[in-house]
C-alpha cells in the first residue's frame, strides 16, 4: 500500500468514525466539542473513541511516518501520531478544559506536539510543495492559542477540525508523489 493510500484511508476512517460517534452522542455539536470529547472520562462510548479511533489513527499515522522515515512528510505524519497517541492514553476531562487534571495536562501536551509540531512541519513543506503550505502551518500553528480565548469557545470544534483537515491535507499533498 503506498503512504497516500495509506493516508486516504486513515483519514477517511478518522472522519466516518467521529461523524459516527458524534451522531450516537446526545448533546454532541461539532462546531463547539472537540473530537477529543468523543473519548473524555466518562463517556458512553469513550473506550471506543479512544481505543477503536484514536489508537488506530495514532497507529496509523506512526506508520506513516516510519514509512517516509527522513522526510517532513515522516515528521508531519510523527506530530500527528503524537497527538492521537497521547489521546487514547491520556482521555481529556469532560469537556475538554484548557486545564484540568494530570491526565488532562498529558492529553494538551500531546496536542500541543499535533499542533505546533505539524505546523512547523507544514512549514517546512511549503519549501517543496508551496506557500499554500505555509498558509495552512500559521492556522494550525494559531490553533492552540485560539482554544484559549474566550470567544473562540463556541466554535472550537470547527476550528480543531479545520486544523485535522489542514494536518491531513497537507500529509496527502505531501504523499501524492511518493
């Protein structure tokens, strides 16, 4: 399988599996919860998030990167794994505050690794690949000072998940080729 089908299909399995579960939750909007609250402690279908999405995707997206092992592609697809990884060990409190507990601070910790580690991946993409890279690195490099303003509180999710599809598209466009 190459590294895009392989992206394809982790991507494609990340979006059915969290419009799915999304669905199956009351209460669940995607323009203000996170994906990660798909997974938080206590919910009805949390291991399921968190062992059935986001340890595969983590998985997946470490594979990714062992396959373009040298590459800004490899570190792109690393950060993302970083960030799925540390998901499905570290379930986010309910609601997913910017501070909570020990696990809490382990789950940000590893967004923060998605994020702006991905951005500065994506930067360096825009050398080989365009600027339209580096447009996209600035968003997901916002991102986590976004989550911590007031008035970015009610669409978060969408902006999160702007942020995956910028991850993820940049991963595929980097991946096209190879």
């Amino acid at each position: 399988m190459t590294t895009f089908m392989l992206t394809t299909v982790t991507a494609l399995y990340l979006v059915s599996s969290v419009l799915l579960l999304g669905a199956d939750r009351p209460g669940y909007r995607a323009i203000r919860d996170t994906i990660s609250e798909l997974g938080e402690t206590g919910a009805r279908r949390g291991l399921l998030a968190s062992y059935g999405v986001f340890l595969p995707v983590g998985l997946m997206a470490l594979t990714l990167a062992w396959l373009r092992h040298g590459s800004s592609a490899a570190g792109l697809a690393l950060c993302i794994a970083v960030g799925y990884l540390a998901a499905a060990a570290f379930p986010c409190d309910p609601g997913s505050p910017a501070r909570g507990s020990w696990r809490q601070t382990l789950h940000n910790l590893g967004g923060l690794v998605e994020y702006w580690g991905g951005g500065i991946f994506l930067w360096r993409l825009g050398a080989d690949h365009g600027v339209g890279f580096q447009a996209l690195a600035a968003f997901v490099l916002a991102l986590p000072l976004a989550f911590n303003l007031r008035a970015c509180l009610p669409i978060r999710g969408l902006l999160q998940r702007l942020a995956e599809t910028a991850l993820f598209g940049g991963l595929l466009l980097a991946n096209a080729g190879a």
